[in-house]
C-alpha cells in the first residue's frame, strides 16, 4: 500500500514542471504526496505581477494550505535564491513549526545559491533522487550536494522535534 504524506511545495513559479516531477518521482516509489501549494495559471500569474491581488491576501491562503501540509519542500532551482515569496514561504514554514527539505531541481549540475531563509532553517536538502527525499520526508536530516554527494557538516540547522 502507498504511503501518502500532505506536503507543501514552495517553488519558483518557472519551476512547476519540478513539482509535477518530484510527485512522479515519488509515486513511482509508492509514495504519494498531496500538494498544497499555490499554481498560478497564466490569467492569475498575470494579476499576480500586476498587483491586482493584495500581499496580504496571499499570504493569508498561503498560511492556510502551509498549515494543512506536514512538511514542506523547497525546490531548489537557479532562481530560486532570488524569490522573496520562496523565502517568505520558508520563513513562514519555520514560524509554523513546519520541517523543511530542500531538493535539488533535477538536471542541475553545477552547485546554485539557496535561498536565505533554507539555510537558516532548514532540516535537510537533498539531491534530485526518490530515495534521499523518501527519507527526507521520513524524517531523516540529511545535507547532499547537488550531485548527491554529501555536503560539508551543516551545524545549527533546524530540526523539528
């Protein structure tokens, strides 16, 4: 039997196909996530960026369906570093007692500047395999580079007891 988990995926909105990919990724291994995150149609991006939506009235839905996910994923992506909404996200997950996973966009290759925020609190970041995030998401706090390799010894991160 599948195993199912409620996960919020932050992500840069040029990432979605990683969102789609990282439930592929997933369910292939019998283990499926529901995601909460907010995906914004080419009509809704539009208002978006054109300020026809108040800040505030995003992040009010977006606290609402945070709070419904056990965990959260952040993509990792070449632009994500640079996304305020990402790092709110983020910082949004820590004040709500949220553990956080960082995963790798898959077809990386070189190393790419992480957001801020996923490095203050992050309780894991892994590389683009169903395995490492399985056991991200099981718990496990683990750091690898972008090729899968481990990282060097991260101290002080976020672990959600």
């Amino acid at each position: 039997m599948a195993k199912l988990r409620n996960v919020f995926i932050s992500h840069h909105h040029k990432d979605d196909s990683s969102v789609d990919g990282i439930t592929k990724v997933l369910s292939g291994k019998e283990y499926n996530i529901r995601n909460s995150s907010i995906r914004a149609k080419p009509d809704n991006q539009r208002r978006l960026e054109q300020k026809k939506v108040s800040d505030e009235t995003i992040k009010r839905l977006l606290r609402m369906k945070m709070r419904w996910a056990s965990k959260v994923i952040v993509v990792i992506g070449k632009e994500t570093h640079s996304r305020p909404w990402v790092n709110w996200e983020i910082e949004m997950a820590h004040k709500l007692g949220k553990p956080i996973i960082g995963v790798y966009e898959n077809g990386l290759k070189d190393q790419v500047k992480v957001p801020v925020n996923l490095e203050k609190y992050e309780s894991s970041r892994v590389a683009w395999r169903s395995e490492a995030i399985i056991d991200a998401l099981e718990g496990e706090s683990r750091f690898e580079n972008v090729d899968g390799s481990l990282a060097a010894d991260k101290k002080g991160s976020h672990l959600v007891c």
